[in-house]
C-alpha cells in the first residue's frame, strides 16, 4: 500500500526553534500552490493505485483552509484507490478559530488531527515562541472532538528550556486527560541558521543527564496513560499508532509532494529542493523537478536503524534472509552484549527490540551492531 505526504509549507510566523521549510501566505499565491500540487498528483501518482494513508503537513496545513485543503484530497481520491480505512491525517496548531475548519475537512475525508502543542506549561510554550496558550491547546483539541474527530495526536517537545522531569510528565499526563489517542514526544534539537540556535547559550538548557531523566518520565507516564511506545518518539492507545509515520519506518513506498518533500518509491528516494518558485514554477511548465537522490533506498544498513527505532525491534534471522549475503553469527554476539547491558531485549516473538536505556542511547547501539555487518565468505 502506498502513503502519501503533501507539504503545506504556509505558516503565519516562524518559530524561533523551527527549520522546516516554510513561507508567508497570500491567498494568490496559496491558489497556485494548489494547482501545482494538482498537477503532480496526477504526474506522480500511478492512476488506481491503492492508498492507505495520506499526511498533511507543514508548515502549517490549516493555514491553507478547508476548501484547498480538500481540493488537494480530491485530488488524490480522484486518481487513486483509497482504501475504507485509509488513514487522512493534517496537523494544526492550536487555536480557537478552527472549529468551522475542522468541521468541512472532516466532511471533506479528513479522519486524524496532529496538534502542535508542544508543551502543557506556560513558560516553556514562551520559550518555544508558541503563539497558543495551554487553555486554548485544551479547547483546540475539544473542538476537533466536537467537529467530528475520534483519532486525535499531540506533539509534546523534549528538552525545551526551563524543563524538567516532573514538568515533562505533567505536560504528558496533561494532554492524556485531554483524550488524545496518541502522543509523539521529540527531542528539540537547536538547527543552525534559527533564532534559537544563535542563542543557545544564553538559555537555560537542560543538561545530558537530565535529558535523559525527561526522556523516561514520560515514557513511564504514558505507559501509566495507557499508551504503550511503538517507537522511540511515539505512543500511542491500542490500535492508534500512525499508520502513515510506520511506513517511514519499514521501509514501505510513500510518495511526498511539496518543497522539500521526500519519497521512497520503487526502491529510489527522491525530493523536492526547498523552494516553493521553483515547485509552482516546474508544475505550470510541466517540466521535473524532483532530484533523485545517488543512493537507492532499503538497503541492510537503513532497514537495521529503521526498525531498531521500534518497539517491535528487528527480527534477526529474518534480517540476514533478506539480505541473504549477511552473516548471522557476529549480529547475533552483539546483540547478546546489549541485552547484558540492559540496552536492548529479545521480545516473545524473538525480536531484538531497545530498552527505554537502549532508546537514550540508540545511535551508538545501532553504530555497535553496524560494525559487525559482514558479508558471508565467498
């Protein structure tokens, strides 16, 4: 089944932490954005092939309004087969104002909503230079509800400045209460070329070790919830994992459209340079501009950290069949060493999946277990 992301790269401000691509809107601008996303629904997407999940993202979708918003869907109904269950996600910052928005895309096909709230104190929101209020998070998500929507997600940001175990769990537990049926928590990271990364020393950071204490406060608070982790950002309640981030993860074909939109189709990876001119301007001339990227995606190494990023882990027999000129032996000795570290366990179904400890530390446990991928002898 194929997943399809399309970039909404339109926010009203910037946040001082953020380096996705985004611009100003205007309503012309916008319109002919949309058209150019039209025009490579139907260049890129194979006509009948069958979707199961579509993403929305930014940016900041609802920025776009309901009626683009649903164009763009049509759009992709129109030329593919979606399935009954296909899951159709936008994210959304909180706000107030949505309500009537919310209502006509969840008419329009739009099924999951993905709110930005990053935080459930008032101090740490300032310091992410958010423009909502932890009430007006509460009411967002509450009106979304009220418009129709059943499978609602929040974005909870780790390591903001000022924050601290017992806060990061108490914005966890906070948003739990507010009926979300999942949670993804994301370390903030200071990207060069933002406000906040130019002034990093001026803030009050927390440190490795209380990361770390931050980190598993809310993973123990979600497991409390109800809301077991399917991978090292996410929870989510049985049976609401997001369908559409999974295929990032197992290396299954999703086609992104956008600035700055990547894609994994048919064994190749490609993407969308991160201008917006250039996207509308190569869509009205019917011209490509997609940049394929030099190395085919799914190879041995990719697949290893892909799904060692999940709670089910990674098969490992099952691994060296798929990459059959790999050796079993040398992958099996490592992981032995990690589960005598407390970094990692083998699950019922055999798997080796990280520990929450294994999680703090993946990309060296992924690293230890990469050293040791060696071709069986000729």
């Amino acid at each position: 089944m194929l997943g399809i992301y399309l970039h909404i790269p339109f926010c009203l401000s910037k946040c001082s932490y953020c380096d996705f691509y985004s611009v100003t809107p205007d309503d012309t601008g916008m319109d002919r954005y949309l058209h150019a996303l039209l025009r490579e629904i139907d260049r890129l997407v194979p006509e009948g092939e069958s979707v199961d999940s579509i993403y929305f993202g930014g940016g900041t979708p609802t920025v776009f309004g309901a009626k683009r918003l649903c164009s763009a869907l049509e759009g992709i109904a129109g030329r593919a087969h979606l399935t009954p269950d296909c899951e159709i996600s936008m994210e959304a910052n909180p706000s107030t104002s949505l309500f009537s928005l919310l209502k006509d895309c969840r008419a329009g096909g739009f099924n999951r909503i993905s709110f930005g709230v990053q935080s459930a104190v008032e101090d740490e929101l300032e310091a992410l230079t958010r423009r909502h209020t932890v009430d007006t998070a509460a009411k967002a998500i509450e009106l979304a509800r009220q418009a129709g929507f059943s499978n609602l997600s929040a974005d909870l940001m780790l390591g903001i400045p000022k924050q601290t175990a017992h806060s990061a769990a108490y914005s966890a537990r906070f948003l739990s209460s507010l009926g979300i049926t999942h949670l993804s928590a994301y370390l903030l990271k200071l990207e060069p070329g933002t406000p906040m990364y130019a002034m990093q020393n001026r803030l009050s950071l927390p440190g490795e070790d209380e990361l770390c204490e931050i980190y598993q406060s809310v993973c123990e608070t979600m497991a409390q919830e109800g809301f077991p982790q399917y991978e090292i950002s996410n929870f989510a309640r049985p049976g609401y994992s997001c369908r559409h981030n999974l295929k990032y993860w197992k290396l299954e074909p999703y086609l992104g459209i956008g600035p700055a939109a990547h894609s994994f189709f048919q064994g190749k990876r490609f993407f969308y340079p991160r201008s917006v001119e250039d996207f509308i301007s190569h869509a009205e001339t019917g011209t490509d501009g997609i940049v394929l990227e030099e190395e085919s995606g799914g190879g041995a190494e990719e697949f290893l950290m892909l799904r060692l990023r999940l709670s089910e882990g990674l098969n490992l027999p099952d691994f060296c069949t798929r990459y059959s000129s790999l050796s079993l032996t040398p992958l099996k000795q490592r992981a032995q060493q990690l589960v005598q570290a407390g970094l990692a366990q083998f699950t019922h179904e055999g798997n080796l999946s990280l520990t929450t400890k294994g999680f703090l530390v993946s990309n060296s446990v992924i690293g230890f277990l990469l050293d040791v991928l060696e071709p069986l002898p000729q």
